[in-house]
C-alpha cells in the first residue's frame, strides 16, 4: 500500500501477505491502516480488485479510481475496440474509470491508473529473483520492509511536483 502524504512524498503504508484477495481481506487491511493512524484518504487509484472499490469507500469515503490500463487490456483482449465500449458500458462501473478526468490536467496522467505501486512492486520482484529463494514468509516480509525504507530514503523523498498545486491536497 503505497501513499502520497501532504507534502507531496511518498510512503509506504504497508506491507501485506494475504492468501486471497477477497472483501474481507481488504476490509482486514483497511482496518489496520486506519488502527495505524491513517484518517483520511482523498483518493484511492486501484486495480480492479474484488470487492477493493466498495471496501475502500466504506472505511475512508473517498472517490476511487480504477486502473484504465487494466480496463482497456481486459476488454480489448475480449473482442475488437468498438464493441468494447459496448461492453463497458453495460457490465461495468464506469465511474470507478473516470474518476481522474474530475482533477487538472497536470495530475491526470499520475492517477488514471497505479503505475507507481507498480514501479514499487517490480523492485520487490526484482530482489526476490535475486535471491532466488527465501527460507520463510517472515523473511520475505523482511526483505520487502527494507527494499521500502530504502526507496523512502531514495526515490520517495522528493515530492511529486506535477501535484503542487493539485486539489487533492486542499
């Protein structure tokens, strides 16, 4: 779980291992962010995870975006483009797509979808393949705390400045 604090930095807000990716695991994560400290989010860019959307905006009543990237690959691989549009409008929250057009410009292209959990997730991958293996879930848990203190020491210290003037921190 990756955050944009009112600084305009980056940090890490979690680290989680969980078996399946349902309503009630998120709802699990939620709850520990917020046990954490975490009172309020502004906006939360997601992938379409089950049961994420309604679990975030139940425990923080924030707007959520959902990754258009993920959007366009999963319907374009299912059909040609135009009845693609079709099918989006019929089976999907499109809102939950379009939440990003709502803010300037500037940002647009930071949060229509997660690339920077992305970049964070890759640098996990990229540690973990090094080592080849792991004797115990704990010590991947270790590891992947410390290749995160290492980026917010490094990449994530330096604010976002296409966000300075950005309404998401008003």
């Amino acid at each position: 779980m990756l955050g944009v604090k009112p600084d305009k930095t980056r940090e890490v807000l979690g680290i989680y291992n969980a078996p399946t990716e349902s309503a009630s695991t998120w709802d699990s994560i939620c709850q520990d962010l917020k046990d954490r400290g975490i009172q309020q989010i502004q906006l939360a860019i997601i992938d379409d995870l089950k049961g994420l959307d309604q679990t975030i905006e139940k425990h923080f009543a924030c707007r959520v975006q959902k990754c258009v990237q993920h959007l366009k690959r999963r319907q374009l691989s299912q059909t040609y483009y135009p009845k693609a549009l079709n099918i989006l409008a019929d089976g999907d929250k499109l809102s939950y797509y379009l939440t990003y057009l709502y803010d300037e410009s500037e940002v647009q292209n930071r949060i229509y979808t997660p690339n920077q959990i992305e970049r964070l997730n890759k640098s996990f991958k990229r540690v973990l393949k090094i080592r080849n293996s792991m004797p115990s879930v704990d010590s991947v848990l270790t590891l992947m705390s410390k290749v995160a203190i290492d980026m917010g020491e490094t990449t994530y210290r330096y604010p976002l400045s296409r966000f300075a003037d950005s309404v998401l921190f008003n």
